[in-house]
C-alpha cells in the first residue's frame, strides 16, 4: 500500500512495506539417518523479485537455503538436513525481501530411531510363491502385486521365519500393513524363534489384534506354554501402519507404531530373553491381510570389546609350539594360520602360559569353515592342560550343518551334557566366534562381538571355577582360524547385558553422601546424580547401603558438576539409570535410552569415561551399558 501526503508544493508516495508470508509445509516424520526435506513456499505483497531464505532446523544448524521464484512476489524455499538424533524438532523458515522486511513460519519434524534395520524383503517380483529366503509355512502366502499376501485361512500354524539368517540378542522386526483384516485377532511379528522350522523351540510374538484394537507380547517356550507378558497395549492400526518391535538382551520389549514407541515389557521370566534368534510372521485367520516392506535384523551398536590376541600363529608352517599343550600333535601352522588335523572328542588344546581367573573370555577368527564337522570351536575353564581326554572343561562348538552354537560341559563323572538348547548363529570365513564364561555360571556365545546367546552351567561343578583357554576341533580336518586370543575379564568388560538379567533386584535407599566424590554411599530412594570427568580415567563407585526407606526424598549428588563431566543419574524409584549431558545450545541431552536395572543393598555401581569417550556403567563388577560422551 502506499502513504500519501502534501509538504510544501510537492506531493510525497511513500510505500508501506510488507512482510513476507511464509508457509512451511505440514509436521513431518522422518527415521534416523534419513534426509529430511523441507519444501516451502512464501508469497510477497511487495512483488520484489529479490528474496533470501534461513533455516534454522533446530539442533543448532542455521543455514542459507535457495530461494526460487515461481511468481510475482512467490517462491518456493527448499532444504535438506540429516539428524543425528532421535527426537522432535522444531524447524523455523524464514524469507527476508529486498527491504529488510522478515517473514517466518515453523513445522515439527519427528525423527524416529526406529527401524535402525534395513528392510529384509519388499516384495517387488512376478506374483506366486515368496521366495527361497522364507521357510515355514510358505504355502500359507504368496506374491500378489508386489507385497506379501496371507492366504491360507483357519490354521494356527500359519507361520514363516526369514530363513537367511538368525540375529543377535539385540533384534528388531517390522512390517507395513497395506491392507489390516479387521477381522484378525493375531497378526503376528516373530522375534528370537530359536528356530526357523518351527516355534516349539520357543519364540517371541508381538500380536496386533485388529478386532480388540490391542497389541501383546507372548511367549513360548515348553514347559512354560503360551505366557502374555504385561497387560494389553490399546493401540488400532490402519492400512499404511508400520507395526514393528525390538527385543533386547536384558529381557525388554519395545511396541512400535509408524517408528513411535507404544510401550515396552518385560520378558526376563522367558528362558531365551537374553538369546538371538530368526524373525518372521505368524497370521492367523487373517487372510484378508495384506503386507509389504518387511524388515528387521540385528540393532546395531551393540558390540563387546574383546580382550588381545594371544596367538597370530604368523610362524613357519609345522608344530603349533611350545605355549600350546593337549593334542597339540592333531594341529599344525599353515599358511600363518592353525589348521586341525584328523580330531576326535578329547583333542583339545590348551594355552598353557597361564590359566585365567573366573570370568575369562577366549575367540578366534575362522579362516576356513569346515562344513560337515561335528564341532569346530573354543575351550574355557579347563581344570588341567593334560593331554588326556579326561580334561574337566566348557566347550563352546558350531555345528556348521545345522547352523548353530551349541554349549557343553565335561567331567569323567558327567560326561559330555549339552547346557541349553542349540543357539541358532551362521558363521562364514572371516567371522568370529568369542565365548564368555562368568563366575556365576553364565556363558555368553558372540558372533563378530554381537552377542547371540547365553547359557546356564551352574549344574556343572567347576562353573565358579578360573582355568585353561583353547581349542577343540571334531571332524574338521582341514579346518582353519586365526588370531587366537582371551584371558581373564576385567570389571570393565563385562557382559553388555543391561540389567544383567538378574532377577533379585528391589528397590534402594539411605542419606548419606562420604567426602570422596568418587566413592560415595547412597540409602535414599529417589534419585542420585553422579558427576564423571570426561577424558581422565577416572572410576566413580555408588554403594547402596540400606533398602528399608519408603520416603521419596530429595535428589542427592557428589559434587561434581560443571563443564567437562557427564552425570549419571541412578533413578531408584523408576528403577533406571540415565546418562545426562548439558550442550550449551539445546541444554541437558540424555544420552541414550534408559537402562534398566533394579538396586539392592550392597550393590556396587561404578562409571568410568574411557579416554576414546566410552562411559562404562557397571553394577557388582558386571557391566550393564555403554555410552558415548562428550562428542
């Protein structure tokens, strides 16, 4: 508009300058790691043609975006961003014209960390038969249309597993439903199946019941049968929905709607929690079900540190050497690696430099799979380094032709007795298999430091034992590893488990807090947040003194704030720990997804910052999380 006025003889026009109308689209969701786009649009009263645009994308990035007329006094401003974290954000746009004058508007932009796997399967092929990947009741669909079609009706074994692979202990499965039966009360994601046969080995299910609008988490396992773990989950899908889960090692469950979390439970009562396993779908009486984009696999970032190697057998080909005891005479060096020669049960072989202490480790590389052989794999606590088949011991084998770990201990009285089932695991040339065995009676089974099973030998009488690390090859002639190495386990390097999977835990307390920041008392049971310096090395224990408290009373600390720290905060009452950080732009970040674990008196906490940033969290000397700070 313009201004009009008279001063002296002359006539002034003076023009009133208009903002920018700026529309920054509608709130969007993105997953993790996707670029996120921004496509807006302005409209300028003042009809200039010179626009310039800001984004400001609300994680601390401000930046210049291009400007496009499409107009008289329009255009589009567009931008693209990739965020690092989980969150929601809000996005502010702003367009300045020719004459200063500003125009913003905002949109929210959800990022999801969930899924954090790539899609398995999206069924884009000629329509028929799903496909060699699947196994199970694969007659029960087919393709129709590029997605995955449930056709076979009134069955309750209507169940397919993706048959390629088994995953780790810390898994996620998901699926996109193009068209939800109204009518079906299970339409199933399979998670941890110990089997990719049949789920009487025991399986993990997250059920959508379409016709009740609720999600469950079941289990089963014999003799336990089929367990629902917590209550109902309201929740109503529609066509275009993602339904998906993730299960973990420490015994949670997490319900997924679109990437937003719904609820999580507890399923540490279930024998195999702590266990990897196959994924798959399980639709029954749902075959007006339709589904596309399946996906899943092993969450990733979850690896153990591995202790040394002990043997690069980087030597002339020939005699194995001098630190190597048992059959040493059934193994050679070749080509810089250990070959097994002709080897039956009790020919084992032993490092003999020293014996390690009651939690240990040990591992190797396979550098040539034997595809038929009975057992290919490691030793622990071995009571003695004799040549003898009557060697006391834990052997941790893979059974290549069935493609699984399996655990087994041994003494003259016992015999050989499988503990557990079979850990379903496929290892190929390259991989590595490490092995953890605790003083508790616990043995962890690795692939590549991502941890697929564990198994219970607390009926074997030398569990709380230390000993010997080797080798035991049965039927692998010709069979070759590499970088041999273990040793005894530190308190830092314990099992990524969060939680522990213990199942005695109750809730902590007490007031008081010693002088030492690094070693404190705490019998209160609420909150205590423990400073950390970043960078120094630096062990910071919390000892809980006393569990009788029921007062929820103020929060405690050691003292240790500032600039340079990170702070844990041990949550007695929601029976969590977090990790906290402060940025100066967005201010307190928890770092992380809370870890779960309970408190009792007596229970020793400790954290510690690595010099490389890793935060260890350990309770009683076992490790519970990794986290890492100050980047």
């Amino acid at each position: 508009m313009k201004e009009t006025g008279i001063v002296g003889d002359c006539l002034l026009a003076r023009k009133m300058q208009s903002d920018p109308v700026v529309d920054a689209g509608t709130d969007q969701t993105f997953q993790l790691g996707t670029p996120v786009t921004i496509n807006a649009t302005y409209t300028d009263a003042d009809n200039t043609e010179n626009h310039s645009a800001r984004i400001d994308w609300g994680d601390g990035i401000v930046e210049d975006v291009p400007v496009t007329m499409t107009g008289p006094g329009a255009g589009e401003v567009t931008g693209e961003h990739t965020y690092v974290n989980a969150e929601n954000y809000t996005v502010e746009i702003c367009v300045t014209d020719l004459y200063g004058a500003v125009g913003c508007d905002t949109l929210t932009i959800e990022v999801n960390a969930f899924p954090s796997t790539s899609i398995l399967d999206d069924f884009n092929r000629a329509n028929g038969g799903i496909g060699s990947a699947w196994s199970g009741n694969t007659a029960g669909y087919n393709i129709a249309s590029n997605q995955l079609s449930v056709d076979y009706n009134g069955t309750n074994n209507n169940v397919i597993y993706w048959t390629n692979e088994p995953f780790g202990a810390n898994q996620e499965a998901y699926v996109t439903f193009t068209q939800v039966d109204p009518a079906g009360d299970e339409q199933i994601l399979l998670l941890k199946s110990q089997s990719n046969i049949t789920w009487g080995e025991g399986v993990l299910q997250v059920v959508y019941d379409a016709l009740n609008n609720r999600a469950q988490v079941v289990t089963w396992d014999w003799p336990q049968g089929w367990v629902q773990h917590g209550a109902d989950i309201p929740v109503t899908f529609a066509n275009g929905d993602t339904l998906g889960a993730r299960a973990f090692a420490d015994g949670t469950v997490e319900v997924y709607k679109n990437g937003t979390l719904l609820a999580t439970r507890d399923i540490t009562s279930w024998p195999h929690y702590a266990d990897g396993g196959y994924i798959g779908l399980w639709f029954i009486d749902a075959d007006n079900a339709a589904l596309d984009d399946f996906g899943g696999g092993t969450v990733p970032n979850m690896e153990v540190v591995e202790l040394s190697t002990l043997d690069d057998f980087n030597r002339a080909s020939g005699a194995i050497g001098g630190n190597w005891s048992g059959a040493s005479n059934k193994y050679s060096l070749a080509s810089n690696q250990l070959q097994a020669g002709s080897t039956t049960y009790g020919n084992e072989i032993y490092w003999n430099p020293t014996a390690f202490d009651v939690d240990q480790e040990v591992h190797f590389t396979f550098t040539q799979l034997h595809t038929s052989a009975t057992a290919q794999g490691l030793v622990l606590k071995a009571q003695s380094i004799d040549s003898s088949s009557q060697n006391s011991s834990v052997q941790v084998v893979y059974v290549a032709s069935l493609n699984v770990a399996q655990v087994w201990t041994y003494t003259p009285a016992q015999g050989l007795v499988q503990r557990g089932q079979n850990i379903p695991v496929t290892f190929a040339n390259g991989d590595h298999l490490s092995v953890r065995a605790y003083a508790d009676g616990m043995v962890e089974v690795y692939k590549n430091g991502i941890l697929f099973g564990r198994r219970d030998i607390t009926a074997w009488p030398y569990y709380a034992n230390g000993g010997y690390i080797g080798v035991g090859f049965v039927g692998a002639s010709g069979a070759k590893v590499d970088d041999f190495g273990g040793g005894t386990l530190t308190s830092g390097m314990q099992s990524l488990l969060a939680g522990g999977g213990e199942s005695s835990l109750a809730a902590a307390s007490s007031e008081s807090i010693e002088a030492d920041p690094w070693n404190v008392e705490f019998s209160s049971a609420g909150q205590f947040w423990q400073g950390v310096p970043l960078g120094t090395n630096q062990t910071a224990s919390l000892t809980v003194t006393n569990t009788q408290t029921n007062l929820r009373p103020k929060p405690e600390s050691n003292g240790v704030w500032g600039e340079g720290t990170v702070q844990v905060l041990y949550d007695v009452p929601n029976q969590s720990i977090q990790v906290w950080e402060y940025d100066t732009v967005k201010g307190w970040q928890q770092v992380g997804k809370d870890i779960s674990s309970k408190f009792t008196t007596g229970d020793v906490f400790t954290a510690r910052v690595l010099p490389d940033g890793t935060l260890e969290l350990s309770r009683n000397g076992k490790l519970l999380a990794k986290r890492k700070v100050g980047q």
